[in-house]
DNA sequence: CAGAATCCAATAGGATACTG
DNA sequence: CAGTATCCTATTGGATTCTG
C-alpha cells in the first residue's frame, strides 16, 4: 500500500493551491497573515493590551524597547484593521487611549496557541541545536 | 463593581513577566517565536514539506519566489531546531530530500490556527479598512 | 502627553555566477 | 541536482529633533 500523503491540517493544500498561479502569491492566505504576523511589534502591542486598556506612554514602558516612531506606525495599521480602538479625551495635554477591540482581542487566542507550542517544545528544540552544532564542529575538525 | 482586568489567555501576564527585567528581553517566550514567525520562509518551508518530503528544487518550485540562497538557508536553521531532517541519497548526481520530523509537524497545527483566524476575519478587517481610509481621507478633503 | 518629520544603521533578502 | 560565494538592493527600524 503506497504511503498517501499526510495532509495535515490542510495548510498544504491551500498552500499549493495560490502556488500554482504565480501571480497572485501575495493574496495567499497564508502569506497574508504571516506577513503580518512577521512584524515585530504588530503582535506585542496587542499582547501589551490585552489586559486593559492603555495610554501611549504606558505602552512604551511596557514594551521598553520600541520606538516611538514604530509604536505610532503600529497603531495606525492595527487601528485601521479594527483591531484597536483610538480614543482621544481632550483633557491638557490630551489623553490618547488604545483598546482591543473584539476582533482584537480575538487575534490572541491563535497567538498563544503559537507561544505555548514555543514553551512546549523549547527544551527539545534546545537539545536539537546541541546536537546540530556538536556533529558540524565535529565535521570542521575531522 | 470595578471592570477587572481581562486576563486573556495569560499572555499578558506571561509578557509583562519579561518586560520587567530589561536585561533578557529576548529571552522572553513570546518574543522568540514571534521573531521566528518573523522570518518569510522559517513558516513557508514547512507548510511546503506538510504534505510529503521533497527535494531542494522541489521545494523551490513549491514556493516559486524564494531564492536557492535563503531555502539554504532557511533548511539549514530548521535542520538545526530539529524540525527537519535532511537525507542524502549518494545517487549520480546527489539526490538529497527534506521531511518534517514530529517535531516540525507539531509547529502546523499553530500556524493552522493563525491561518483560520485570517480567514475567519478576512471580510470584517477589510471592512474596517475602508472605514478607515474613508474617514481619513474626509479628514483631509475637510 | 502624543505624536510628526527627518536622517541614518542594520538586516533581510534577491541576482548572478560558480562548483562537485 | 544541490548547493556556495559574492555583490547589491530594499525594507525595517532606531535616534534625534520638533510641535500642539
């Protein structure tokens, strides 16, 4: 009996089916998230709040490493996706809120999925790198 | 009675854990595989290999715009994180194949998660953009 | 406080040519 | 076929300065 293909999850078939049209691979849906999911902090500022709603600054310190400049550009694109919601009070100086919005706090679910994979497989992974590096220095000085 | 924090998924938690000490920032679970994710192929290539091994050009016929120089690459990292496994067959010329290990398999049952969140939400974020775009262009023609 | 604007550095990644 | 090596471009993102 030949061994059928294992089709997991049908990640592979949707896949191939943009592949076979060279033009539109970027309406992949999987590209499409991926890209997304690529950038840095498009999926920090959401973890950030997820808690409760926060203010600029506050989420500046609690990503300590971003930028302003980066902080700005990924609130505009995940408020234009209606995954946060801007809300400005006209106190002085102005009050700036950001929340998740349903849709928003919807994106974490999948997230975690992919961060408890990470915490699950860690240690496995770490062994497979030890491996690796032990048998490519041994190739080097053989 | 006072709204609560949302706790969702404990990511929040989980990532405010880090962001407490600066120093290790990028030990940070959530932050090492999203930089992972980062990368364009480090998701593609195993979505290639999901249904069955190939071999190098198979795989580049699979995903037509990839360069031979990042799929090297990119095998080469995911051989190192145990999620590939590379075989040689000392044919004429050399045939070498590429199948996802357990390990490897394990990672697209995330990622099919984050692919059905895109498709779930594909229409409502559309939607949202032009809104958006709409409201943002008002504003300017005002 | 909450940005906008400008400039600059690092990295990812493509094109091409070459090899066993 | 399955790469390696070199060069070059583009995108990402940080630092700094300025404003209402």
């Amino acid at each position: 009996m030949p061994r059928l293909p294992q089709e997991n999850h049908g990640l592979g078939a949707l896949f191939e089916q943009w592949s076979a049209n060279e033009r539109d691979l970027d309406k992949c849906p999987v590209r499409r998230v991926l890209s997304k999911i690529g950038n840095r902090w498009t999926t920090l500022v959401p973890i950030a709040l997820s808690q409760r709603p926060l203010r600029f600054n506050e989420i500046v310190r609690a990503i300590p490493d971003i930028s302003k400049r980066m902080l700005t550009q990924t609130l505009r694109e995940l408020e234009r996706d209606g995954l946060v919601l801007r809300q400005v009070f006209p106190t002085k100086p102005p009050t700036v809120e950001y929340q998740l919005t349903e849709l928003g706090k919807s994106l974490l679910e999948p997230i975690a999925g992919l961060v408890s994979w990470a915490e699950a497989t860690r240690l496995e992974i770490e062994q497979a790198r030890l491996v690796f590096d032990r048998v490519a220095s041994d190739g080097a000085n053989a």
